[in-house]
C-alpha cells in the first residue's frame, strides 16, 4: 500500500531530518510528501529540501504548502484542500515553539492554538492512517519520582511556558485519541547526530559547551549545583529512527513513548564528561544553582556565556522517565538509544568546528 504524509515544522531541523528518515526507511511505499511551511519561510525550505537525500523519490513526490497551524483550516490554499482530505494517510505534527524562555502569549498562540486547529483540520482527512504528535517528556513538568509513558494529568506544575503550553497541547491530543488514530512522542532534551554530532541548533546540552567555551582560559572550572538529578538527552538519529518506525508499525497506535535515555547519567557526571571531552580538565568546585540562575538573569553574563537561566531549572527536579513502552514496542527494530558517553566525541567536534557559526546559536534576550 503506498502513504501520503503531511508534515508540519518544516524547514526546522527535526521536520527536515525526519522527512530524510521517512524517505531513507519507507521510500518504496510513499505516494506523497506534503510539508507544511510558513509563507516566510518557503524560499528557505526550498533551499533546505535541495539539501535533503532524497534519491529514492522524485522531486514531484514532494509538495511544499505554504500556510500557518495557528490559522482556521491551517490557512492552506482551498484548491489544494481536496487533494489533501483524499489523500492523506500520515500527518507527523512538530511545528511548535521550544523556547524555553518563550514569552506565553506566543507559546500559547502556537503549541496549544496551532494543535487545536491541527486536530479540528484532521477530522477532515479522509483516509487518516495515524497521527504522529510530538510532545515532550518534560509535560511532567516538576514532578519528582518515576515518571510513567501513560501519565500526564496529575496536578503537576511547570518550570516555564514551554512545558506548560507543551502539556495543554497533549491534553487536547489525548482528549481527541479515541476518534483519531494518534502516536505520541515524548522525547527528552534532543542532542546532536550520535555518529556524527551534527545540529543545526546550539541550546539545551550545548549551553553546557557554551559556558565551557568561554571558561577555557579559567584556571578553575566549576560544577555547577551538586548535579544529582538524572540529565536526559538523547541524539537526534535515535529520536527519528524510532518516530519513524513507530509511526507505521500497527503497535504504535494509541501509545504514548517517552523516546528519552534509559540509562541517564546524573548531571554533574555530564558535566564532568564534558569538561574532560572539550578542556582536558576536570571540574573541581561547586557553585551553588541559585547564585549561577542569579548570574544568568543578568543580561550581559547570559549573552556572554550564551546560556539561559531558565536551563538552570533542569539540574534541580529529581525525575526519572520510564521506557518500557518504548523499549517494548521497539524490540523487534533493533532501534536502542545508545550510551551519552559514546555520542559526547562527534557532539565536541562538530561544535567545536561550528561554535563561531552566529546562525547555530539562539538568540540569547
């Protein structure tokens, strides 16, 4: 049988490697590709999709669709709709703002907004096989203990809009589960290519290189808190590999994944690993949290250290997220995410040849 997918969040970078691995995984039974793009950033997606292995398909397999999730029918041209509702089999959803110091007005717009109208928009696919939402582990919010791939409504707070926003999405996506076939991902804090080290991107894991970076000449280099939580971060490769597999496999529909390390490392051996990786050296103080998440909301130390302070909430909560539906259901691909400590070299080099690229850093306000 051949699919049709329709994925939004193009040209981002985790919509642009997925389209590669739904190609590299399925290519004999794809029909068609659609890709979702704002109208801004249809000339980049143009470019990126030049970019993307796609030699086991014709360029007349591939659609871009300009339009915008957080507008009613997702703002999509009428006369391109039917085509759409016929013949979709497959809508992958990963547009979504990741900002972990994203203001709440434009979180809200786009992760809780743009879902709502994607699901309302789904009802009018025809022949809609699955629907592949991308959540985050992190809905569980600052919660402590074992957190469970079937849980998510249990009273928890939340340590900044991201994940709040994040969390009312699934609600919505949960809540529609029992009249459209759904797959939800919640992968934990995505990495760099295990094998290769590549990103488009320098946050979450690279802040930690960042602020290495720029303590290089330091005759100390400090631990930053006691670093007992679990610090969860998985490569890219792993993430796209199981989506991908997940979302054709008939065992995939109704579940819920945590794509996060089964074997997470606590954070101040993180910080050690990387240390050693990038400076040849080995931290040897600690610095408490507070003073760092102080230092951080000074405008000038986080632009020169390029970090956020809003990162520092991450070595505080105590949670640990359990696998065992994906691990399960994952078995028979031979798809495992693979240890931290083997994936750190690749991650060093690539920065280390990138880190004066201004376009793979965010913008730091």
């Amino acid at each position: 049988m051949k699919y049709s997918y329709f994925i939004t969040g193009f040209p981002g970078f985790l919509a642009s490697s997925l389209l590669e691995q739904l190609i590299i995984d399925h290519h004999s039974s794809i029909h068609h590709i659609y890709l979702l793009v704002l109208p801004s950033q249809e000339k980049l997606a143009i470019e990126t999709l030049k970019n993307i292995k796609q030699s086991n398909l014709t360029t007349e397999q591939i659609t871009i669709v300009t339009g915008d999730i957080t507008k009613e029918n997702l703002s999509i041209n009428p006369e391109l709709m039917h085509d759409l509702k016929l013949k979709i089999t497959h809508v992958f959803h990963l547009a979504a703002i990741y900002d972990l110091a994203v203001p709440r007005d434009i979180a809200y717009e786009v992760n809780v907004n743009g879902t709502a109208n994607l699901n309302k928009w789904l009802r009018n696919i025809s022949n809609l096989q699955r629907y592949i939402y991308f959540s985050t582990a992190y809905v569980s919010g600052k919660r402590e203990g074992k957190i469970y791939e079937h849980e998510l409504m249990v009273g928890q707070e939340f340590r900044n809009h991201y994940e709040h926003t994040k969390f009312l999405a699934e609600v919505i996506v949960q809540k529609d589960m029992k009249d459209i076939p759904t797959t939800i991902i919640r992968p934990s804090v995505i990495k760099g290519h295990s094998e290769t080290g590549e990103t488009i991107k320098f946050d979450g894991l690279y802040f930690m290189l960042n602020v290495l970076d720029k303590l290089r000449f330091s005759p100390i280099i400090p631990y930053f808190g006691q670093g007992t939580p679990e610090g969860n971060f998985v490569p890219s490769d792993y993430v796209l590999k199981a989506t991908s597999y997940l979302a054709i496999n008939p065992n995939g529909e109704g579940n819920t994944y945590h794509l996060t390390d089964p074997s997470p490392y606590q954070m101040w051996e993180i910080q050690k690993m990387l240390s050693e990786e990038y400076l040849g050296r080995v931290p040897k103080v600690h610095i408490p949290l507070s003073a760092t998440k102080t230092a951080l909301h000074i405008k000038p130390i986080r632009k020169l250290l390029q970090a956020e302070a809003e990162a520092m909430d991450y070595f505080t909560i105590h949670s640990s997220y359990d696998t065992s539906q994906a691990v399960r259901d994952l078995q028979a691909s031979g798809i495992k995410c693979p240890d931290l400590k083997d994936t750190l070299k690749p991650m060093v080099q690539f920065y280390r040849k990138y880190k004066d690229d201004e376009t793979k850093h965010i913008k730091i306000n």
